[in-house]
C-alpha cells in the first residue's frame, strides 16, 4: 500500500478534446494513475468533459495525433517520496552498474514505513502548437519523428512539474543525444564539416554521432545519490566543509532563467565532491562536471557518467568534428539551463595559487550565447581552499622532478585510504557571477557585439574560427574570473604561519618571534576586510602553537624542544610543501608588495614626478608578474594601488606629496610584506634571466633544457647563499620565468627588428631589470629584520 497526497488538478481544455497521456514505467503507477483519474471524475472535477487516457510512449500515441482536432495534451505522472541515501551501505558492483540497488534500496523503504506518492500534471500543449515546436527545433516534417518529440516533451513537461516537489536537484537532461543529433542546427553543421574536410555526408555524421556517444552523460537521480554516498568517504573524514551560501542566494535567481558554469579553483581530487555536497544541500541541480579522460577509471566510469561526469579528451584541437560536437553539446546544456563545472586551470595547482587559465572550452560555451543558442550563461567563480592537503607532498615532489602516478584502480584506493585522517576544514566561497554575453561584448568589437548578424556566423549560423579579438575577449573574461575567485578565498592561520617561517632565512621562531611576525599581517586584513577563516587566534601564543603543530603533524614543520622554549622552522625538503600553504593566501598581499618597491624606486622624486615613476614603477612590476599573478584592468589596478598608498601614508594627498614622510612611513611600517610575498617569484625569473643571458643569441633555445638547466644553477646558487630559500626552485616558477621571457620575444634566434637591440642586448637587460627588483626586495627584507629586532628589544 502507498499514502496518496492528492492536489493535482486537470487543466480546462475548453471546447478541444482532453487527452491524458501517462508515463508509467511501472503497472503499479498505472493503476495509481488510473484511481486518481477515476476519483477526478467522480468529484465532478471534469464537469460534463470526457477525456481520452493513452500511454506516453505507444502506437495509440502515433494515431491519436493525426486525427487533426487538435486535442489538449495533457502529461501525468506518479512521483514517489525522495530515496534515502546509501549513506554507509555496503554496495557491490554489480549493483552500481544494474541499478540493482535503487530497486532493492526502495523496496526496504517500503517495508519499514508506507511510501509517499503524489500524482503531478505537467504543461499541457495542444497538437498544433508541439506541430509549430517541432518543425522550428527539428527541421523536420517526419511523423515519426514527431511522435517522438511528443513524448519527449511529455516527459520534459513532467520533470519540471516533478522538480517543484523534489527540489531542484533533481532536474536531469533526458534523450540527450538524439536531440542534438535530430536537430536542425546539428543538420547545418554536419553539412559545414563535410564541405571543409571533403568528406561524404553520411561518414562525418556517424563519426559524429559515435564522438557525442562517448560525452554525453545522463544524470540518473538514484545514480547521483548513490555516486555521492560513496565517494562521500573521500573528504568527509579529510575535512570539515565550511560554506558561504550567502553567494548561492543570487545563483539560484540566475538560474530561473539561466545556465550557469561553475568555475572552481583546484587543488584536490576531491574538490569536485565537496562542491557537489554545498550544492545539493541547497538545492541546486546537479552540474555536468567536466573530467579529462585520464580520470576514466575502469569499473567507475559508467556509474560517475551517469551522475553527470563528462569525460573529454584533454586536447582536441586537431579534430573539427569532435571540437564541433564538444560545441553543440555544450550549447545544447546551456539552451536547457543544464549547468556545468569545470577547472580552467586545467589541473591541480602545484604551487597553491591558480594556475594560467586554458580557454577552449570557455569558448565553446560562448558560442552559445553569440550564436543565440542562449540568451546568457553566467560564470560563477569558486574558491575551495583547504586548511591543509595529504596529497600536497606528492604534487611537491614532482615540482622538483618526482613522476606523478597514472590515475586508476589501485591509486583511486591509496587515494582515498590516505584522506582517513582528519586535517582540518575545507572552505568553499561563491564569487560575484559574470554575464559571458556581457563580458564578450565588454570587447568593443563588431565579432563580439553578440547580435545574430555580427557573430562571424556564416549562412547556416555556423560560428566560425576564433578572431584574434574573440580570443582576447575570452581571455580577460577568464582572468575577471580567477581575479574574483581571489577575492572572496579567505587567508587561513596555516597560510600565515607558513607566511612567517618562510620570510626568514635558515633561522627557527619562538612562539613569541611568529607572533610579532604575524600580528601587523592581522591589522592589515581587518583594515583591508579580507575574507579569512578566524586568523584572530594567531593573536595568542596558544592560537600560533595549534597553528604551527597542525603544520608539524604533516611534517611541513620541525619544532626543537629541548632548549629553554621551543623553537619552530620549517620542515628541511619541505619548503615547497610550506609554500603551497603561504600562497593561498598570498594573492591578497601582491598589491602592497608593489606599492612598497615601487615606493623604493621614486628615490628623491618629489610631486607629481614621484607619483608618474611610482605608478610606473608598478606597472613595470604587474607586467613582470602578469605570468604568476592575476591583475584586474589598469584603472582598477591604479585604485588599488592608491587604496594601499593610503593605508602606508594616509596623508599623501594631502598638499604637494611629500615623498620622504612616505618612505619614512614604509622603512618604520610594522607591516612590510615584498620579501616575503615575491621573493621566491623573482630568484625565479632572475635564474632564468641569467641563464638566458649566457645563452647563445644565435642558437635557439630548447624550453625542456632551459628549465633543467635553471634548476641545476639555481640549486647551485641557493648553496652559495644567493638565493633566499629552497621554494624558489619550483620548475612551475621556472616555468612562468620562461614564458614571460618567450612573451617579451627573448626566446627566438637572434631577428632583430627595426630599432630594436640585438637579442643579447636585450637578454641582459631582462636581466638587469630582475636584478634591480631582487635588490629593492632585499632592502625590504633588511628593513624589516631590522624593525623585529627594534621592536624585540635586541640590537641589530
């Protein structure tokens, strides 16, 4: 026996035939259905209507719709109370694959208490009207297809009458493949790629039907929740999961009308099963996540497809018909409002900050929106940082040469044996989402302007190759995202204690020595009302010591005891492992980094000369960290610049600038951060400068052995004492340092161009120009040792 909730109503058809169609899988439903219907027409609901009750799917279906009356189609459904959850069940395999165990899982519900049903009616539409849909979506006059179509639609109608008693949750995408591929938007472009490669027809169709066969994933409600329970295991033990859903209130609006791409930073395997917890305990559907095909683990593939994990080749430039089905697949979600998630940096960060973004699929999604597939798709940045990470020894050890292990079975099970342990929380942020339609238009270019006519569509609303000012347009959209997941990823007491160990050269801390180091860092984040995750412990011994021993359990930090008070350093091999934790937080200090050396570099300026060559001075130093760094545009970036002017000399607007007064300010500020947030950064780029200043103009430069060679003198020089600290020898830093040599044209043999120096000429300037910033970062450095001292009582 079910409870029967009964409160759905029959539409009034007015003088046109009622035609009830029922999706039942079941006979059970079919006779809950057919009671319901009998109750409605014996309470007089129908007054003196009759009405015609067909299945969904069925020959009867094909003849009714062809009498040409044009009936009111209306679709019913059973809806059953929510599933529990597996929630520690044990699961086999078999189950998992069969969905053997929703059936079983329902059945023991039904045992221990009566379930709950209710009867949903879905958006009736008549014939003619579906006629009219099915002709301007399908480009179609098949009668087959236009049973088909029907159902679909049924179905459709009813999932959405479904979602407003379940959640929203449960929205899942239905047929997925045969809509695209019946679609007359598909149809153009199968007939585009045939006439550029030359190929029949019929051959560029199949293998585009069998490339969407193998991404398209279903989201199979029992799956998604079975999917969760258990892989749930994999951070719930690891971390305690803090979210900010004040940022999901806007999203949830947005998504009435919109699709959304959830755009998270990465930095654990797990992240995408933390995510997916925060959103569906607030209700959100479930996102179609984006997974590289290394992630294909034999024996979970088929049940992660089936909770929406889409596995995509990690490069697919070279194959127009599979970059065109990626496109139309993505377009297909977004028209739907089917939401999505992925990582731009492509992978986990190696060094605790986000990595350069990547942009194919970010363009993919905007053809949606230029081609009018969708009117909009908002871009949601998240930030998800974790107190502290098992797996960060492992992604250090490769920065220095180790190999990363092949993801599968056996590593997916030491994985998960290894997040046991409790280490702390794991904090999820929402950032300001960001109009795509907006920020494509933001470029000012006629491409870009988004109207049908002006998208660089051809006849067939084909979009075609990016131009160079589409690519840039998705460039600074990518960096507006990264710019605002930094704004709202809070600074954590593992990232400041790692901040104060690191800002000293082979020396260990008292309590009392982290402290001092620590509290200028607390003012400034509470002047400047950054986010954090209460950092106001660090204020006590006590709060620095639970600090500094979460770091030791991980063997990030040593602590020698045996004196008259214990002293704490980091762990010898492990700088790199300190330096994942320090940079989370790091991005929120760059600015005044900034302002502090270009402060240095006015020198006996005065006036509106100092103010020119300092904020020139700043803008030299954003360029030469635009590789490690994400800025917003210049004028936002001069109003942050001023903003922490202010903070180091709030008078200097005051009269004609008084330059001294603000380099006195800065040398006697308890609060001097350059060495400490830049200087791992630029004894990078000045080992590669170095080495490319050596290099043969004449001789082009191999990448691989550049890099190897860096690491080789940089190891070298940190011996010598000329470099501040192992965490500088990190092959992404070198890595960066080489890419912006390769952006400023230093790379290539030796082409000079008119009125531009010889190539060795310039390689030794590069070099300079790193040596002088290295310098004045030094001089911060010694100030500031020199102020700790002063302020400790000992004499320099």
């Amino acid at each position: 026996m079910s409870t029967q909730v009964d409160t759905a109503v029959l539409p009034d058809s007015g003088d046109r035939p009622l035609v009830v169609l029922v999706d039942a899988p079941s006979g059970m439903e079919r006779r809950l259905v057919d009671r319901w219907l009998g109750r409605v027409r014996g309470d007089g609901r129908l007054g003196g209507r009759g009405l015609e009750v067909l299945p969904a799917d069925s020959e009867q279906l094909a003849a009714r719709l062809t009498r040409g009356d044009n009936p009111l189609l209306v679709p019913v459904r059973v809806v059953w109370a929510t599933d529990p959850e597996p929630d520690g069940m044990l699961l086999r395999l078999a189950d998992v694959l069969t969905r053997g165990w929703a059936l079983r899982n329902r059945a023991r519900a039904a045992r221990r208490s009566p379930p709950q049903h209710e009867v949903v009616v879905g958006r009736p539409a008549t014939v003619r009207e579906l006629l009219r849909r099915h002709r301007r979506e399908r480009d179609s006059t098949d009668s087959a297809d236009f049973v088909r179509f029907v159902a679909r639609q049924a179905t459709l109608a009813l999932d959405r009458a479904e979602r407003a008693l379940t959640g929203n949750r449960f929205k899942v995408p239905r047929e997925v493949a045969s809509q695209i591929i019946g679609s007359a938007h598909f149809s153009r472009e199968i007939r585009r790629l045939a006439a550029e490669t030359g190929r029949p027809e019929d051959e560029v169709a199949a293998e585009a039907a069998s490339d969407l066969e193998s991404i398209v994933a279903s989201l199979d409600p029992s799956a998604v929740d079975l999917f969760s329970g258990v892989l749930r295991p994999m951070h719930e033990k690891a971390w305690t999961v803090h979210a900010d859903t004040a940022g999901l209130e806007p999203l949830r609006e947005l998504n009435a009308e919109h699709a959304l791409v959830f755009l998270p930073s990465h930095r654990s395997y797990t992240d995408p099963f933390v995510l997916a917890d925060v959103l569906r305990s607030n209700d959100f559907p479930r996102n179609h996540v984006l997974g590289g095909d290394n992630l294909r683990i034999l024996g979970l593939e088929q049940l992660a497809r089936r909770s929406g994990i889409i596995f995509i080749r990690r490069s697919f430039g070279g194959d127009p018909v599979y970059k065109a089905v990626v496109r139309e697949y993505f377009s297909w979600l977004s028209a739907k409002r089917f939401n999505l998630e992925w990582y731009m940096e492509g992978g986990r960060t190696r060094t605790g900050k986000l990595r350069p973004p990547k942009y194919g699929l970010l363009s993919d999604v905007a053809s949606a929106v230029e081609t009018r597939r969708a009117e909009d798709v908002y871009l949601v940045p998240v930030s998800i940082i974790h107190d502290q990470l098992q797996e960060v020894h492992q992604m250090a050890a490769e920065q220095t040469g180790a190999t990363k292990t092949p993801e599968g079975l056996r590593w997916l099970a030491g994985y998960a044996r290894a997040q046991r342990r409790p280490v702390g929380g794991v904090h999820v942020s929402f950032g300001e989402p960001l109009s795509l339609r907006a920020a494509l238009s933001a470029a000012n270019d006629p491409a870009l302007d988004v109207r049908p006519s002006q998208t660089g569509e051809d006849a067939d609303g084909v979009v075609a190759e990016d131009s160079a000012a589409r690519r840039l347009a998705l460039q600074k959209t990518a960096f507006e995202v990264f710019v605002r997941i930094n704004r709202v990823t809070p600074v954590t007491p593992i990232a400041l204690a790692a901040l104060a160990l690191l800002g000293v050269r082979d020396r260990a801390l008292t309590l009392s020595q982290v402290r001092r180091v620590v509290e200028p860092v607390l003012d400034y984040v509470d002047a400047r009302g950054l986010p954090h995750t209460g950092i106001g412990s660090l204020r006590t011994n006590g709060g620095v010591a639970e600090a500094l021993l979460s770091l030791r359990r991980e063997k990030v930090v040593s602590a020698y005891t045996e004196g008259s008070e214990p002293v704490f350093s980091v762990e010898r091999g492990h700088h790199i492992v300190a330096a994942f934790y320090r940079n989370s937080a790091i991005h929120h200090f760059v600015n005044r980094a900034i302002v502090e050396l270009s402060i240095l570099e006015v020198g006996d300026l005065t006036g509106r000369d100092a103010l020119a060559r300092g904020f020139q001075a700043a803008l030299d130093l954003r360029d030469l960290l635009k590789y490690e760094f994400f800025f917003p545009d210049k004028e936002t970036f001069r109003e942050e610049l001023i903003r922490e002017l202010t903070l180091i000399d709030p008078d200097w607007q005051s009269g004609d600038h008084d330059v001294a007064r603000t380099q006195k300010l800065l040398r006697q500020s308890r609060f001097l951060c350059a060495h400490r947030v830049l200087r791992s950064f630029v004894d990078a780029q000045w080992v590669v400068a170095e080495r490319l200043a050596e290099h043969d103009p004449d001789t082009p430069v191999d990448e691989d052995a550049l890099l190897d060679r860096s690491a080789a003198v940089g190891r070298q020089l940190l011996l010598q004492g000329k470099l501040h600290g192992p965490e500088s020898l990190s092959r992404e830093l070198f890595a960066s340092a080489v890419r912006l040599a390769s952006n400023r044209g230093l790379l290539a043999p030796n082409t000079p161009r008119e009125g531009e120096s010889d190539l060795a000429t310039r390689r030794r300037a590069f070099a300079a120009e790193i040596r002088g910033v290295v310098e004045r970062v030094v001089t911060i450095d010694e100030t500031d040792a020199t102020n700790r001292q002063e302020s400790a009582g000992v004499r320099p």
